[in-house]
C-alpha cells in the first residue's frame, strides 16, 4: 500500500517538482520511508520499464512530428490515429509527451493534439502566467490546473490544429511576454 501511495504521489507532483509539493508532502513520504518502501523499485516499474516500440515512437514523435513556433513561444505535437497504430500504441503511451515540447528553452506554451478517431483530445502544458487551463475552457471544451489543462476537439485532427494555430495571434503578447522557465523533463512518456 505504501508503494502504490508515494507512486500516486511522485506523478502526480511531477517528482515532487511542481509548485503545489508543500512541505506536507515531503512529511507524508518521509512517513512511507520509515514504512521501507522500495524507491527505486517504484521509480524503475513507472519510468524504466518501456517497450524497444514504445521508445522508437517517442523518437518519432521527436523527430518527426514535434512543431516550434518562436514568434509564439509555443511548441506543439500532432499524433494520428495512424500513426498511434504504426507503434501498436498503448493506453498511456502518450502520457507526458507534451512535456517534451515544454522543456525547449523559451518555450511557454505546449500542446499535444491526439486523434482517437470519435475526438481530438488535447494535453496543454505552459510555464508562468500562461493560463492553459483558461485556453482550453475558452476555445476547446476543456479546463483543468492554471499550467497543466486538457481540451478535445470533434473537429479532424488537421482542423483542430489549424484552429490552434489560428489563436495563438490573439495569445502573442501574454506568450512571448511571459519568461521561460527551465522545466525538468519528465522520464520518457510516464
């Protein structure tokens, strides 16, 4: 029981690296250390234990699909349903990819846009003053933390990112006003 908490624990602080990992935190892992739960077990079975397939789409998505935009300080992924099924993609195989687009330097905006054939679901991530979760209750039918947000959208894929790009002229001035902060790079697609 232990273990399944500090794994609740550890992703849903991002590592305990999010602003919202109070003092209280650290006492409650504290507490599970004096219980002698394995760390690095919980560390190895979340973030070391990938398919040789799942890595090689991660190196595609990086490769192939990721897209910055400088004049916006935005970088965003596109992933089709073709290609979720050209690397026999998993539920979760998606899971933190946003995050890669977030960790460029003077990046302030990131988006990941998935098509799931019924919808487009979307992952927003941003760094300071930047509401993602404003963006998406605004224009995506979504919500969620100021810089951690979600959307979906029942437009095609191609749509959806043309409708995207197309806001990000109304957001210029709050996105390259807003200065970039260094953002840790979460261990591959957690």
């Amino acid at each position: 029981m232990g273990e399944a908490l500090y794994a609740g624990i550890m992703t849903d602080t991002g590592s305990f690296r999010h602003p919202s990992t109070s003092r209280n935190v650290h006492l409650i892992i504290a507490e599970l250390l004096n219980a002698h739960i394995d760390l690095a077990s919980v560390h190895r079975r979340i973030y070391d234990s990938h398919s040789e397939i799942r890595l090689r789409f991660l190196g595609y998505i990086l490769k192939d699909k990721l897209t910055v935009k400088r004049e916006f300080n935005t970088a965003y992924i596109s992933v089709t349903q073709q290609e979720l099924r050209d690397y026999d993609s998993k539920t979760g195989d998606t899971e933190g990819l946003v995050n890669y687009a977030l960790s460029i330097e003077g990046i302030v905006f990131a988006a990941i846009f998935i098509d799931r054939g019924s919808a487009v679901k979307i992952s927003f991530r941003s760094v300071g003053d930047f509401s993602v979760s404003d963006f998406s209750r605004s224009h995506f039918e979504g919500g969620g933390h100021h810089n951690a947000s979600g959307g979906v959208s029942h437009q095609s894929l191609d749509a959806t990112v043309e409708r995207f790009l197309g806001l990000l002229p109304t957001y210029q001035a709050q996105l390259v006003s807003t200065p970039a902060v260094p953002v840790a790079v979460a261990p591959p697609m957690a």
